[in-house]
C-alpha cells in the first residue's frame, strides 16, 4: 500500500509540473523576465489557468467555429455555456469571479448591472432573485459551483462593458501594467482584453499575453496577431486592437 501511494503521489506530482498552462504553453522572449506575481493572486491564478490541447479551435457557444479563431494562440479550459451570453466583458467577469469563489472570497464577488443595480453573490447564495429592479427571497441558501453559475448567467445578462468599466480604477501609471489589468471601453458593442501574463526587460519595456471572448459568445482564447506577446509601442491587426492602449487600461479594485 506504501508503494502504490507512493507512486500515486509521484504521478499527481508530475501531472502538476507539467500541467498545459498560461506559463508552461507561453514561453518567455528572448531578453525578458517574468514580473513578479504575488502567489495566491489574481494575476497567479490567470498564469495557471488550464489551456486547451494546442491546435484547438475556438468555438462559439453553439459548437461552431468561432470567427475569431484566426487570432487563436491558445483556448483557455472553460465552460462557454450553451446560450450566447458570455461574451467579452462577460468572459472577464467570469474569471474575476471563478478566482474569487475558488478563493471562497465569496463578499469580494459583485458585479453592477448597466442599471447601477449592485449584483453580489452573497444574496444570491442565500437565496435571494433579482426581480423588478430589487433582491427578493426565492429560495434557500445554496453555495454549490452550480449555483455560482446561475449567479454568474445572470450577471451576464444585465451587465456588460458599460458597466465593468465603471467598475475598474484606471491605471494612472502605464509602467504598472501587470498580470489581471484589463484594456476596455465601453460601448455597444465595446469591447476588452484582459492580461494574463506580462515580461519585462532591463529597460522595463513590457510584452504582455491577452485573452478575450466575444460576440457571439465564444471561448476564451489567447489571443495572437503576428506573436501572442503584445507591447503598447507596437502596432496590431486585432479586431478592436486599438484598445490596446494606456488610455482604456483598468484595473480590479
């Protein structure tokens, strides 16, 4: 039994180290470092996210293959969901969110509506339905993953890039750019790209990896242009490539 525990550890162990991550797909450019990213962080948590097996498609909530896909450097490991809701401000919320209730920094998750209405997971936990504008008791406390994802549906819903980034403190000094800050404007439709990993060389000029959904609804992807490694002083070929500018960069509070 000792051995066999053994060799089950040894296997766990090396599944971790070689897990297909942010940080194991990407390497890091010739020339750069890895900034520093606190552990148990935001920013640690994105790094870490599972990836899709490479040469995957990014697909739209329906199966197909998402318009986007061109732009695919990596698909991250996660639901979409079968409806067309998790779209690009969407797919950033779902990450603060999902780092947050694994975190079970269940009061940090609150999410505003385009109305202004303040959408917390903790009323919603304890049973609580949005309805004309207010909580209304419905239901019996539930802090199960699958009422999390009602939660998040519904945020997907109401709120959208009008609303998150009003939400986000703007990043009043660019050099600052780090590993969770988001590039976003607001509109209909706008439109926003999350950080998932940055380097830096001995100049601190900065390369960074975004992700994104979009509309319809898709997965998440890591995005890539002519390298996934984007800069503020070089030029891109995005759709909405030009938010990627110190002028639309955010920040979670």
């Amino acid at each position: 039994m000792k051995k066999l525990a053994g060799a089950i550890t040894v296997l766990i162990c090396c599944s971790f180290i070689h897990a297909d991550n942010v940080m194991t797909r990407f390497k890091t450019p010739s020339g750069y470092t890895q900034q520093f990213v606190a552990t148990g962080s935001f920013g640690a948590w994105l790094q870490n996210l599972p990836l899709k097996p490479a040469g995957s498609h990014t697909l739209l909530f329906n199966g197909d293959i998402a318009r986007t896909d061109a732009y695919t450097a990596a698909v991250v490991d996660m639901s979409v969901g079968k409806h067309d809701l998790q779209q690009c401000a969407d797919a950033v919320m779902r990450l603060r969110g999902e780092y947050l209730y694994q975190q079970k920094k269940y009061n940090a998750i609150s999410f505003n509506f385009v109305s202004g209405f303040k959408c917390d997971y903790l009323h919603y936990a304890n049973g609580y339905r949005y309805k004309n504008g207010q909580w209304v008791k419905q239901a019996g406390k539930d802090y199960s993953y699958a009422a999390f994802m009602s939660y998040m549906k519904l945020v997907f819903s109401y709120a959208g890039t009008l609303s998150l980034e009003k939400e986000l403190e703007p990043v009043r000094d660019v050099s600052t750019l780090q590993t969770g800050d988001v590039f976003i404007h607001g509109g209909s439709p706008g439109h926003c790209f999350i950080v998932m990993d940055v380097v830096e060389d001995v100049h601190h000029q900065k390369q960074f990896l975004l992700a994104q959904s979009f509309m319809p609804a898709q997965n998440i992807q890591v995005v890539k242009d002519s390298s996934p490694w984007f800069s503020l002083v070089r030029a891109n070929n995005l759709p909405y490539g030009d938010l990627i500018s110190a002028a639309y960069l955010r920040r979670f509070k």
